[in-house]
C-alpha cells in the first residue's frame, strides 16, 4: 500500500486498528466486496453481479463504473418500496416555507402518486428514458416531484439554481438539449416575487436548442401568462395516468447538475443511478448516523449538489423524513429560524453551509434566539459547501451540545470525501479540517512534481482510482473536457481542484481551490466566466477578476479593469455597468459589486497577469515583488487604487523586505 495516509491507518496488528482504520482499508483493498456488500441496501430489481468495471472510453484514465448490470428505479427504491413496506402514512416531506407563508406534510404514498401521475404527464408530453428535462423550481415540493418523476421514465433531469439569470440557464438548455422544461411560476426571496417563466422564455430565445414544452406550476404569488408550447401543470396532472417505473442500469444516468469550471462553459457533470443510490445509502447510516423514521434537514437548494443527494434522494432512500425549507437562515423572520424548525420537526440531523452560520452569528452573536427552542432532537450537525472558518467552528462548538461535523466534497463526487463518521466510529475533530478520508476515497496529497506531499506539506488534493460509487461518470457530451479537467494532471487520480494537507494524525485540511473558482456563500463560481462577462464590455481593453476574503461570505469577486485607450466616460458608470453585466449574465448570486479602474495590471514578463499576488494584497497579506514581474511599478499603482477604494484589507497588506 503506497499512500502516506493509508501508512499511518494500516497497522500490522488488526486487534489495534479501529472500526474507522479497519472499515476503511477494506474499502481501498478490497472495493468490490466492501461496495458489493453496501449494494444490499438498495432494493434493485435485478441485483448486480458485475461491481467494478471500467468504461472502455476511459481506458486511459481507468475511471471506474459501478454496478453495470444491475437494474433499478430510484423513484421506486425511494418512494414505492418504502410504500410496499409500510411507510406509506409516514412523512415523506416537511414543507416549511416562510416565503410563502405555507407549510405541508406530505406522506410518502402521497409522494409516490403525485410523482407517479407527474411521471405521466410528462410520458404524454413525449418524455421518454434517456431524455433531458430541464427543471428551474425555487425550494417546493413539486421541484422534489419533478426530479423523482423524471427517475420514475429513465429520463435525466437537469436541475438550474433560481439565482441563474437566464444566460445561464440558456447554456445549459443548450448543452442538455431537454425535450421539456419544467418552472414554476415564480420564486420568492425575502419577500420579493421573482417572476420565472419570463426568465425561462429568455434563455430559450437565447438557446440554439428549442425544447417542446415548458410545464408551468402555477404559485399564488404570482400566476405566469401560459402561451403556444406551455402547459399548466395542475391541468396536465389531472388528466395523466399513474406512470409505473421504468427500469434502468446501474450505470444509466439520472442527472446532469452544472457546475463552474475556469472557463465561461459550465460542466454538465454526469451522475449514475445505482452508484450514487448505493453511495447514498451508505452514507446515511456512515457520515449522518440516520436510522429510517428519523427527520433529516438539509438547508440549502435544489439548485445544488447538497439539494439533489441530502435534501431529495438520500433522506427518502433510506426511509427518514426530509424538511424542504423556502426560507433563509436570517430575516425569515430573524436568526432563529433554523432553531424553530428543528424543534418543529425534531430534526435529528442538520446540515447547511458555514455561511448560514455566519449570518446567523452576525444577527445575534450570542444565540439569544435559541433559548426560545427546544432542540433536544439534535444529535449532530453537518456543514460543508465551504471551509468552516476555525471562529465559526469555534463559535458553534461552544453553543451547541452536539459534534460539528465539516465535511468536504464536490459537485462531481455527489457525497461526502472526508468527515467525521459517526455512524463507524466519531473521533475527535479538529477546527479547520474535515477529518479522515470517507470509506471508498484515497484521498491522497501529491506535490508539484507529482509525488506524495509530506505530512504538513500542502499540495493537490487527488482521489485515487477507482473512485467510489456515486462519484461523476463523465462531462455530458465532453468526454476531452472530462479527461482534461480531473483525469490529465496526474494520471490514476482524479483532480479535485482543491489544495490541502494532510497533518500528523491523518487529519486531512483543504485550504481552497487551486484555480481560478472560488467560492461565495457556499455557491461555486468562476472568475474566468466573470472576466469574459466583464470584458466583452465595449470599453474594456483588458480585466480581471479575483475572489477576495469576505468575513460573512467567504469570499468575494472583485474586477480591475484597464479601458480602452480614448476612453472618456466615466468611471462610476463603467463600473455600475459592469456589475449590471454581471448580475444580468450570471445572475445575483455572483455577488459581483465593486469594480477598480486602473492603468496597469501587474504582469509577468510573458503577460500573464499576477491574480494570486493581487488576491495576497487584497487579504492585507505580506507579498513578495516577483522577480519575474514586468513593470514592478504597476502593482503600487493596483495598490494604491485597493486602498483608495477600502477592497478588502489592502491596506493592511506589506511588502515584504
Ligand atoms: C458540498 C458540495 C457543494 O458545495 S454544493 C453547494 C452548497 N452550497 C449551498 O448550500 C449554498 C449555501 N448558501 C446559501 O444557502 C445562501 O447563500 C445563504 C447563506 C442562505 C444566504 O442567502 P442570501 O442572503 O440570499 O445571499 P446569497 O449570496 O445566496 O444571494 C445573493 C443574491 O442572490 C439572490 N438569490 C439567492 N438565491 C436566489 C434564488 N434562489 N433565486 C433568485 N435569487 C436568489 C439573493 O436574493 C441575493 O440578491 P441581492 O443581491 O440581495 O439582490
């Protein structure tokens, strides 16, 4: 066994290992047992015998399919067969939406027949196995309806966060090429009415792909014009038969969900259906010690990773109740609000992202509002999406009498890379790291030159081939892009992205992304997109544009811009237009709101512009003047325009001597 990290888990002597130790070096030794063995928590029509295999298009890179000849349906394995055993009465859904002013309960057998006849109305729209269905729905139920109906036909759905402006959900459209958009009428943020269909109807404009229709659930806040193509989804619903499922292989696919990557096309990762089920399950006895019948809440969207595996499929999969909330951590009505719904629903596992937690600090820093809630149900609490700041862990850790779980992973590995898991065995954390490497991960740390990094010594973070179920099968019609993105750099391992280190004990701290996404309240964002966005304004020569520290968000993008030569405008309205650009094109989660106009950017000799040296002065850090730079003038000039404008803590930041 060649990794530093499975060296300082793998004893000579088994009697000394722990259940952690133990659980995991079976999986990296033996993953077709151990995965085989977790295949048993799946009601499979047909049950696997093939466990690993490697697609023939990836022979190169050896990227690992799992479970190719079993046969399966998620939204049976999810809904019916929970029916069939006895929990039909069961919750399968806690809607709380403050937003709305509405709250529901929703069986699972009432669950089953609203997907089964949605299934089928879509089966009349045309919509069969394999097509695509583009779903754009803010946090109700029917967004969870849509995405189990498409399971139900074998269809792929593609789930778009509300916060994309139509830009972006036109690249996607155009890439998934869907047979059937499904919106809803509207979204509501803080009160705010969003109307969607109008954003729908822009991005099919702007789309090169037209789809057949686009099915519309009506909300009361704000009812949506219907035109040639669009179908009321109330109307469609009532007059639809109840769709049975239709069976698909462990390695059919059952969603694209895109993502940022360094350049202005997102990445349609590819997900399978019966990895990421196995995968699921797994990780809901493993990482979040659920048992079926118990409330699991998950606060974030649907829009994301965390919303497709720990809000839709995992909790019902395994038979717990999952909470689907519309609201926000704060001003819905005050900070309370995740205390509130944990007591109401005795939610016994929560899971959200650090900047939750950070708004709710700054609201009410000494957690008065949980002396008003009763939230003895809570055993543990989860959170990931970004890195949990050691004062934010510290100031959870003392509020609360449960462990604070920081986990990592990815968009493309659709569940958990390292966490604590005490569902094997809880061991004790550490502020600033997600723990030890989940069951399944060689998560191993490899430096510049491709060698395993020391203990301490930060470098890339790679996985291991074979990687786990559940884990990205490919890059939706971009298998070169797919190759290049996570399979190139170090050949047999898979490129997270992320940099890191592993300390002494084992304990594995991501220190961020090694390229140029980063990350705002938990959302993952590329800054190249925003710099194509930025520079395709008529008066902008040249740009760029970093992620800069942000207490409560993370992080923050901010541009510099140099204008064109003869540029006389002026430079608040170059910038207002600018972060108009941005929110028009992205959308306003982008959080794109200061824009610096200057002369010069400080470059290398071979032109390539100094990001990370801006990014060090705007965190108010020492740098180092490199000796490859160009016109070593030019960074004062960035520097003084820092301070000017107060961007970050630049004026904290020194040469170094
Ligand atoms: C582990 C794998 C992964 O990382 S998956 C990704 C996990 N990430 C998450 O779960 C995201 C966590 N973050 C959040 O839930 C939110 O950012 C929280 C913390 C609740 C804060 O929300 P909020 O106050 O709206 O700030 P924000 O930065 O999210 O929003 C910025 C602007 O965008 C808007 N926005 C947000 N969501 C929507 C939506 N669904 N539809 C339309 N607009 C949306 C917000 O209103 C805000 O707009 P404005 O600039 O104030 O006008």
């Amino acid at each position: 066994m060649s990794t530093i990290f499975l060296k300082r888990y793998y004893k000579k002597d088994r009697d000394t290992m722990s259940h952690y130790q133990h659980t995991f070096q079976r999986s990296i030794e033996h993953p077709e047992s151990f995965w085989a063995e977790q295949a048993k928590r799946i009601p499979w029509y047909t049950p696997p015998k093939t466990i690993l295999s490697y697609d023939e298009q990836s022979a190169g890179t050896a990227h690992a399919r799992w479970f190719s000849d079993g046969e399966m349906n998620l939204s049976y394995a999810a809904l019916d067969y929970h029916v069939e055993n006895g929990r039909g009465d069961q919750a399968a859904i806690f809607w709380d939406s403050p937003a709305a002013k509405a709250k529901q309960t929703i069986s699972y057998r009432e669950m089953r027949d609203k997907v089964a006849h949605f299934a089928g109305a879509l089966a009349q729209l045309g919509v069969t196995k394999g097509d695509r269905v583009v779903i754009y729905m803010p946090m109700i139920p029917e967004a969870m309806v849509a995405m189990y109906a498409c399971a139900r036909l074998g269809a792929i759905h593609s789930v778009v966060f509300g916060g994309f402006a139509p830009h972006e959900l036109a690249a996607r459209i155009e890439d998934a090429e869907p047979k059937v958009v499904v919106a809803a009428s509207c979204g509501i943020e803080l009160g705010k009415v969003l109307p969607y269909k109008p954003m729908v109807d822009q991005a099919v404009e702007l789309s090169a792909h037209k789809p057949d229709a686009c099915v519309v659930y009506q909300r009361e806040a704000h009812r949506a014009e219907l035109e040639e193509g669009d179908y009321d989804w109330e109307e469609l619903v009532a007059n639809a038969p109840f769709a049975e499922c239709v069976p698909v292989k462990g390695t059919d696919p059952l969603y694209i969900l895109y993502t940022s990557g360094t350049t202005g096309k997102p990445k349609g990762v590819m997900r399978d259906t019966g990895g990421y089920a196995v995968a699921l399950a797994y990780s809901m006895q493993a990482i979040y010690a659920m048992e079926p019948g118990e409330v699991f809440f998950t606060a974030s969207d649907v829009g994301w990773v965390v919303g497709h595996s720990y809000i839709v499929y995992a909790p019902l999969l395994v038979g717990c109740t999952t909470v689907v909330y519309e609201g926000k951590p704060v001003k819905t009505p005050d900070a309370g609000s995740f205390w509130r719904l944990i007591e109401e629903y005795r939610v016994k596992s929560f899971f959200t992202a650090p900047t939750a937690f950070r708004a709710i600090k700054k609201e009410d820093p000494d957690a008065k509002l949980l002396q008003n809630y009763d939230i003895s149900s809570l055993k543990h609490l989860y959170v990931a999406g970004e890195r949990l700041d050691p004062p934010t862990f510290h100031w959870l850790d003392d509020l609360l009498d449960v462990p604070v779980i920081d986990h990592w992973w990815q968009t493309e590995t659709g569940w958990p890379i390292a966490a604590n898991l005490p569902g094997i065995e809880p061991v004790p954390t550490k502020a600033g790291s997600a723990t030890f490497p989940v069951p399944g991960f060689n998560v191993q740390v490899l430096n510049r030159d491709g060698e395993q990094a020391k203990p301490m010594e930060q470098g890339s973070v790679v996985i291991k081939q074979p990687m786990p179920p559940g884990c990205l099968t490919g890059v939706w019609r971009d298998e070169k892009r797919f190759h290049s993105a996570y399979m190139a750099a170090f050949p047999g391992y898979y490129l997270t992205g992320d940099g890191g280190y592993f300390d002494e004990q084992g304990y594995l701290f991501i220190m961020g992304r090694t390229d140029d996404v980063i990350n705002v309240a938990g959302h993952r964002l590329s800054t190249g997109e925003m710099e194509e966005v930025v520079g395709a304004h008529p008066a902008v020569a040249e740009c760029a544009v970093i992620g800069i520290h942000d207490d409560l968000k993370g992080q923050l993008p901010i541009g510099l811009v140099i204008p064109k030569d003869g540029f006389d405008g002026d430079e608040a309205t170059l910038e207002a237009e600018l972060i108009a650009r941005v929110r028009e094109h992205i959308g306003p989660i982008a959080c794109f709101k200061q824009v610096l106009v200057v002369d010069r950017l400080p470059k290398t000799r071979s032109g390539k512009i100094l990001r990370k040296l801006l990014r060090t002065i705007a965190d108010g850090k020492e740098f180092g003047i490199p000796s490859t730079i160009d016109d070593p003038t030019s960074l004062a000039d960035v520097h003084a325009a820092m301070r000017e404008r107060s961007v970050g803590a630049a004026d904290k930041a020194t040469p170094l001597d």
